[in-house]
C-alpha cells in the first residue's frame, strides 16, 4: 500500500484535525448516546492509530475488540460514516495486534484519509481531556460526567469543568521579499516552520505574537493580519495563524526551545513542515504577502 497524498488546502478550516476535514465521514456525540451493538474501533497508542489494511485501502478495525485487554473501557465518541465508533487507549507496552498497521497522526505521507487523520486527532484531544478530568481541580475529588455532555461534575463541591482548549497563535513575518523561519532542536535537521507559542494572561492574539515573536528571535513586527486557525491535537491547542511585517530589530535567539532562526528568500527557502499543518498553509500563501 502507498501513502495517502495530502492535498494542498484553499482554507484552513479544510486542515486535518478540523471538523471540516471529516467530509461528513464523522459525527461527534457524547458517551452516553451509544447505541450498543457492533461498529468501528478508534485505537490509539501514544500518538498513532491502528489501522486495517485491505485490497480496497485502509480502515477502521471493527467487530469483536482484537485486543483480549479484560479491563479495556472503550468510550463511545460518535458515529463513523453512520456506525458506532468506539474510542480505546492502548499501552505502549501492548504487542501489535495481528492485522493491525500502526499510522502516525504526525506522518509526513500518511497513508489515511485527511478524515481518518482527523478522526484520529480528536480521538486524541478527547483522551488528553478524560485523563485531565478525572479529579475536581478545585478540590481534587473524584467527578462524574455531565449526562449529555463532555462536561463533567465533582459531587464533593459541585464544580462543573469542561474541556480546555489552549489558544497558542503562529505566524508567518516578511520583510520584503524575506520569511522569518525558525528550528527547533527536536525538529528533523534542515526543517525551519514558523515562530508559535501559547497566549498568555489579558493577551489578545496579535498581542501574543508580537510578544511571541520579539521573545524568540528579538525581531519586532507590526500589520499583525490573522489568516486562520486549526485544531491541533497535540495535546490540545487551537492554533490561530498570521501574517505580519518586519517592524526592526535583528535575529537574537531568546528562547531556549530554538536552535536557529533564519530570513529566507521565497525561492531559496528550506525543508518546511508537512502540508497537513497550519505552518506549511502560512508558508505556501507567502508570494501573496512578500513585497519584490
């Protein structure tokens, strides 16, 4: 089987993790509207799903649990392509079932659907909030579900808490015919994306990326122009995208987390992050925001 080839995208609101990237494959409902009976299994193992490999592609498992797990407690999440579908985490220790392919949500070329894929991220972003929502953060007790609801509620002090997205903003600096790219020194060698970091404190977003910006490179910016967002489940930020123009300043690393930033000409520019992500969307716009 060859990879999926990941489309370029006319909008953000077409990137994987979106809900618009499911393509009507997906229906999101809360746990305690299964259904019973037989449908699809979403198995997640750290950042990967497992996958069934067929002569007609790639799918979801389904029937019985391939796992023999005695304690598993799938969480029902919604229906796929109109079936039950069925969340699991599994250990890293797990051996991989036979038949089952393991696909990285972070792929380069995955070679699932960009719905798949998605399916997959918030498969993610629901497991992160179960593993965070467990006890009250105002008194630490245990808490129940909201019934109807992903919310969930501590029966000690009565609070309510609800999934928590984390706004982080990421954006694309030109100067003339320059883009500001930055590495990481997690990132493969050679590839640069774009400076990003979580909104802090009374910040509105194009607060935080003239702030984000100045932080880790020492550059200023001004004409901060928001382009879009993207769901990213990593654990679980919505990542809001921008465009803005060089203001001063000169390249000075700041901040710990990156090895290098650099100014690159549009057509001299390096190894980019995967088409699958807001960066790259940013990226491929930039011939409508460089001046030549």
């Amino acid at each position: 089987m060859t990879a999926t080839a990941t489309p370029r995208f006319v909008s953000t609101i077409d990137l994987p993790f979106n809900r618009a990237a499911f393509d009507d494959n997906f229906l999101l409902e809360v746990p305690d509207m299964d259904p019973g009976g037989p449908g699809v299994w979403l198995l997640l193992r750290g950042s990967s799903m497992l996958i069934v490999a067929s002569g007609e592609g790639f799918s979801l498992p389904e029937g019985d649990l391939p796992l023999g797990l005695p304690n598993a407690e799938p969480l029902y999440i919604g229906r796929w392509q109109g079936r039950p579908c069925r969340l699991l985490a599994l250990p890293h220790s797990l051996d991989l079932p036979e038949g089952l392919i393991k696909q990285p949500l972070r792929a380069l070329e995955p070679l699932v659907s960009v719905a798949m894929l998605s399916l997959g991220g918030i498969g993610q972003m629901i497991l992160h909030w179960e593993e965070t929502s467990r006890h009250c953060g105002t008194c630490g007790e245990k808490m129940v579900r909201l019934p109807g609801e992903w919310g969930k509620e501590c029966r000690s002090c009565g609070s309510h808490h609800f999934p928590r997205i984390h706004p982080c903003v990421i954006g694309l600096v030109v100067r003339g015919d320059e883009l500001l790219l930055v590495h990481k020194g997690e990132w493969a060698d050679g590839r640069y994306g774009l400076v990003a970091g979580f909104v802090e404190f009374g910040e509105c977003l194009e607060e935080a990326m003239a702030r984000e910006t100045l932080e880790e490179t020492g550059i200023s910016i001004t004409n901060i122009r928001y382009i879009g967002s993207q769901s990213w489940p990593f654990p679980s930020q919505l990542m809001c995208g921008f465009v803005a123009d060089y203001a001063g300043g000169e390249i000075e690393l700041r901040d710990q987390e990156l090895a290098d930033a650099k100014w690159f000409r549009l057509e001299e520019l390096p190894t980019l992050p995967p088409s699958r992500s807001i960066a790259r969307y940013l990226i491929d716009r930039a011939a409508e925001f460089v001046v030549r």
